[in-house]
C-alpha cells in the first residue's frame, strides 16, 4: 500500500522545517474568511455531507494483524517527524495484514498445581467494548505545543504535541463505533466504556465533536475560518454514524480533559494566560515547558512556569488548506518574518476551555444513552464545587448479574501547587474514602467488581510523568496523594472480588497480573489490562468477555481490534501516518520497567519500592515477570511487529463468592 498524498521528493534536512516559508506563512488567507462556527455546519456544507463507510464485516486481532517493518533505511530523524509529504519516498505508512494474534492463557493469579478443566462448560456473564485516549483534537487551535516536537530533544518522541494524526480524529472516532456496530449486530455488547482522554486540549469544540461522533451527528471537523472545508478530505463535514442505539455508552475522567494539553491547571497560574489563549485572535507565544538544565535527561523535568520563559516560540498551528496539514505560524518570537507579533488566526469561541465539573455536564447534552453517560449516577448538586466536580460513579451493567463496574477519577487536582505535568494518578481523600466504601459494598453484597480508571497503576517508571504522584516540595497542603501505591494494592487486594483495573493513558496494550501475596488467599488477586489509544499506532480498541467457569473461576478474555478503516477515507489514511509515526519516532510500546528497590540518582530523591508485588531490586535487568508478550515467531505468517496483546485472564474467586454463584447460577441453565 502506498502513502496517499505523498511525493517521492527527498528530504532536504534541517530541524523538520527546513524551508522556513513553510513555517512562517502569513495568515491572509486565514484572515479573509469569518468564522462560521466551529460546531454547526454551514447548509452549503451540510447538504453534501458525507459518510464514511467502514471495512466490513470486522474482525478483532485474532483474525488477523497489521504487519509493517519496524525500522526501514534510510529513515527520518525524530525532529523530521513533520515532513509528512516525503513519508512516501521512504516508504513510510505502507503496511499488510499478517497471522492472527493468539489469545493467551494466563493463570499467575491461580494457586500452584492449578489446572484447568478440558472442555470444561463456561457462562457468559457479560461483553462490552473499551475506548481510550480517542484525544479529539482542534488542529487549527491557537494554543498548541506542535514546535517543541521537533526543537526540544525530550520532546522528539511526544506525540501528543504532534503527529500527522492529528487531521483525522474525528473520523477514527466514526470508524470505530461503526467497527463496534458490525462486531455488536453478530454478538451483541452490554454497554461501551471510554476511559479517558476524550479530547485532547480540554476545549469545548473537542469535548462537542467526541460527543457528537457518539450520537450520529454532522460533524464540521475545523474551526476557526474552516479552511479546506469544501476541498481538503479531513476538513470537510461527514455525516458520523453513531452508536447503535441499543450499546449504553459510559464516560471516564481523563487528564486531558480538563487540564490544559493534558498537562497544566487552566487556572493556577493566571500569568500564564493559558484561558485566554484558548480564543484569541493569535497564536500564543510559549516557551519549552522543560527545565532547561535537564534537557539531556530522559523522562525530563517540567515546569509549566517556563511556559513564559525565554527563549520564546510561536508553536504553530496546522493549515487545514493543506493535504497533510503543513504546520504553520511556527518559529522564534524574535524571527522578523512575523514582524514583531503574533501570527493571526480567526479566534473561535467554541474553542473555550473547559474545567472538570464544565466538561461534564456536556454529557447531559446528548441524544445516545444513558443522558449524563454515568455522570448522571453522581449527586451534583449538593452545591458545592468539589460536588460538581467528583467524577465516580458506580453502575450495574446488568441487572441479572452481580457485577459492578466502578468508575475512578485517578487524575490530579488542579489546585494541588505542583508545577509537574498533571499527568500522574492521584486520589484525594475523599475518592479514596468513595472507593474503599465501593469496594466493602461490592464485598457485602456479593458482586464481582471492575474497576475503570484512566490511569493504571505498577507499570510506570518510578519519577516518570505518569506514575503513581508522590508529591513534590511544591503541594500544598491537603492536595498529598491520599494514598501511596504499595497501600493502594492493599487495599485492592482486601477486597477479593475484584476482578481487574482496565485503564488508558499510557496508548499501550499491556496487561499485568497483581497476585495475591497471601498464598492461602489466591483470589486476592486481580488483573489490570491497558488498552491503546484510538489516536496513536496501533489505533485500537479493546472488547471484554467475563465468563463464569464451571470450576467457579472466572476468565476474562480480552482481545484488541483494529478499527475496520475502509481505503480512501481520511480515518485510512490517519492509519498510514500512525504506522509512519511509529515508523519514525519508535516508541517502545512493549516496555516492563523494572521494580526498583529504591529510585535514586538522576535527581530523584530515593523512594521505595511503588508496588509490593513484583520483584524489587536495582538491578534495571530484573523486570516484572506478571507483564508478558506473546511470540509471534512461530505464527503461519510472522507478523515483523505488534503492540497488542489478546489474553484470557483467569481469576479464583472466594468461597464466600463461590457459594453465593452456586445459590444463584447452576450450569446447563443461561443467565
């Protein structure tokens, strides 16, 4: 397969914008159109809006999976991830489909000689599908990082600041639920789960769009004054199919909808202007939020502070007239070529910023069910603040089945004084105190448990931006981690009816067993599974089984999907650039971090091990053996690459549980 919009013409170097007219292109042509609103499609628009048809009939990852080489010769720098029109001449993008991945069994929560029954009869108990870090994004939005990708080391591998992804994904959405709408019309699912990460820049216009895919809507996928609307594939307004209307649909709270690039409080530092900047009528003028004494370290340090810092960049915006969204209005403050001020853009007003309790009220604004999308289970209005902002809920998926699934908002305050990146899992006291009664609850009244958390817990690398926060000299306090993550897996651990934490943000598909450390207690266990952004490689979502076994175990089998993205739309082509993004940056999306004893050097103050379960040592050599890859070498058809991994997680249960099973369900009859 070739690179659609691609020429053969070889790249000319430089800091992946070596023709500086390019980067600095006037913005007349931006300034000669009103606004037409970023939400409501013109009529001209509307009459001629299109649908994107899918692939059909979708299969998961079992079936088949996308096979590309991993590293090809010559190659793209990191920097020049933006020279998306000579991806072709590399042979960026072009990809196969290979054998299927093969589900595998995991038993590490089961006691030693365990051994599964052959042909053992099993009940479905139930089948739902999990989206994550969808990150719908306002290209053309004022207030972006897209620069620092390609001019601050640290940053060449962040492609949440930028990728070629970025012009379609509103359609992935599309593509997406329609690839769940053909899997749910063969085999029905119970309910849809989004874990976080919705929209990219806590805007309203994201937060509308993601909603709006959900609902069947047209969507207008620009802002501002809508360049390429009517001629620019990505640009132009397409009719979303919509959830089928009988898959129940349920919202988690992720950091980046409601911090601002996922990263920086709206409002903590007022200075900064980060609210202002969402609706200006100019790009907003940034400095590297990276300490700039660690730039030769890796994870680096950040501080949003340096926001405002020298030296001091333009960060561009992406031209939408353009078929591979060339970036724009990018380059020094300093550089004459922008005369002395920022670069013009139509400000959009459907561009706000939108904070925790604002975002979620847009899911009352909705024609898809449940109204509220879990929200709704949540007493708002007792009339505080902190009310209208706690994002936990609990729900029964079906009433027939004693399961509960719990909802956690894990994201960190705003108001907590740190200057890091907020991207760290969290839990004030008051969350921690709702789970813990969640979990006794679920105890008492005999019901397996889910928890569903944007953030997962005991993979990251300990002072990475997306560990467990430990806090810094910078909390104020009250705003401490109410737990740590050792006790956190207590107390998960005390509740033997926990089944598994399935989360997002990391955009990988790795799945960890946390085994009980009390051999006499084996159903103290639980999985977590991860499931990849529906943004970055390899762009998939993930579908859940949970059967109850005739041993009285329960399996969870857990598979990956590939959206069904049909050749010659704008969610095929967003595929090419994330196989080429991968191509280029080579992010590791197979990681195990070692469990180190304590965490010193490098500037980091010396800290325990983060979680109990895995071995702790200092030895980087020693990894977590509850985190596995399957080998693909011996496949029918090798597939050179993957970053997916389908399983069947078995769990004991205890005879409490068992007991209560026994009482209510007995085999050779259906739930």
């Amino acid at each position: 397969m070739s690179q659609s919009n691609a020429s053969d013409r070889p790249f000319s170097g430089g800091l992946g914008f070596s023709s500086r007219r390019s980067f600095l292109k006037t913005s007349a042509a931006l300034l000669g159109t009103a606004s037409l609103g970023a939400l409501g499609a013109p009529k001209a628009w509307a009459d001629v809006a299109r649908r994107y048809p899918i692939d059909t009939p979708a299969v998961t990852t079992r079936e088949r999976m996308l096979a590309f080489p991993q590293t090809l010769t010559p190659s793209l720098e990191k920097y020049e991830l933006p020279d998306v029109s000579g991806y072709g001449h590399f042979g960026y993008g072009e990809y196969s489909f290979g054998s299927g991945l093969p589900v595998m069994e995991r038993l590490d929560l089961m006691p030693a000689g365990y051994v599964r029954p052959v042909n053992a009869e099993k009940t479905r108990l139930l089948r739902f599908f999990a989206f994550a870090d969808v990150h719908i994004t306002d290209k053309e939005a004022p207030n972006q990082l897209i620069l620092f990708q390609q001019i601050d080391a640290p940053s060449y591998r962040n492609t949440s600041i930028y990728s070629p992804v970025m012009l379609c994904t509103t359609q992935v959405l599309d593509a997406a639920v329609q690839t769940v709408n053909d899997l749910h019309r063969r085999d029905p699912f119970d309910f849809g789960i989004t874990l976080g990460d919705a929209c990219n820049n806590s805007a309203y216009n994201e937060t509308r769009w993601f909603i709006d895919v959900l609902d069947g809507k047209i969507i207008t996928p620009s802002s501002g004054a809508h360049v390429g609307a009517d001629s620019i594939s990505y640009q132009m307004p397409f009719q979303a199919a919509g959830l089928d209307t009988d898959i129940p649909w349920y919202m988690v709270l992720g950091n980046h909808d409601h911090f601002f690039i996922g990263s920086f409080p709206l409002d903590a530092e007022p200075s900064l202007g980060l609210r202002e900047s969402y609706t200006a009528d100019g790009v907003w003028a940034a400095g590297s939020p990276i300490r700039a004494e660690d730039f030769s370290r890796f994870p680096p340090l950040f501080d949003y502070r340096n926001l405002k810092a020298d030296p001091t960049f333009y960060p561009g915006i992406l031209d939408g007239s353009t078929p591979n969204g060339d970036i724009i209005h990018a380059g020094s403050v300093d550089d004459p070529a922008f005369g002395g001020e920022a670069p013009r853009v139509v400000p959009d007003p459907d561009r706000r910023p939108l904070v925790r309790s604002e975002w979620m009220d847009e899911f009352f604004n909705t024609t898809s069910h449940p109204v509220g999308h879990g929200f709704n289970l949540i007493d708002r209005e007792a009339g505080t603040a902190e009310d209208a902002a706690f994002a936990c809920y609990s729900f029964v998926p079906k009433s027939e089945i004693p399961l509960k699934v719990i909802v956690l908002d894990v994201t960190q305050s705003s108001d907590d004084g740190s200057f890091d990146i907020h991207g760290h899992g969290y839990l004030d006291a008051r969350r921690l105190e709702w789970l813990e009664a969640e979990l006794a609850s679920g105890q008492a009244n005999n019901q397996l448990m889910i928890i569903a958390g944007h953030i997962p817990i005991g993979v990251s690398a300990i002072g990475s931006h997306m560990e467990w926060w430990m806090g810094d000299s910078n909390t104020k306090p009250g705003y401490e981690n109410a737990v740590d993550l050792a006790d956190l897996v207590r107390i998960l651990q005390s509740a033997p009816n926990l089944l598994m934490w399935i989360a997002g943000h990391r955009h990988m598909n790795v799945v960890k067993a946390f085994p009980s450390t009390d051999d006499g207690r084996p159903e103290r266990g639980f999985w977590q599974v991860e499931t990849a952004s529906l943004r970055d490689f390899p762009q998939q979502f993930r579908s859940f089984e949970v059967y109850l076994n005739s041993d009285y175990t329960v399996s969870i089998e857990t598979l990956n999907v590939d959206v069904a993205v049909a050749e010659g739309t704008p969610a095929a082509q967003s595929r090419r650039f994330a196989v080429a993004t991968q191509q280029i940056i080579q992010n590791n999306l197979k990681p195990n971090n070692p469990n180190l004893a304590t965490a010193g050097g490098g500037g980091i103050i010396p800290i325990p091990s983060i979680d109990p379960t895995r071995p702790q040592s200092d030895d980087t050599s020693v990894v977590d053996p509850s985190i596995r890859y399957d080998d693909l070498s011996t496949a029918e058809v090798p597939v050179p690459y993957h970053a997916s991994c389908n399983a069947e997680l078995v769990k004991p249960l205890s005879a409490q549980m068992v007991m209560h099973l026994r009482r209510t369900f007995a085999f050779g009859s259906s739930l």
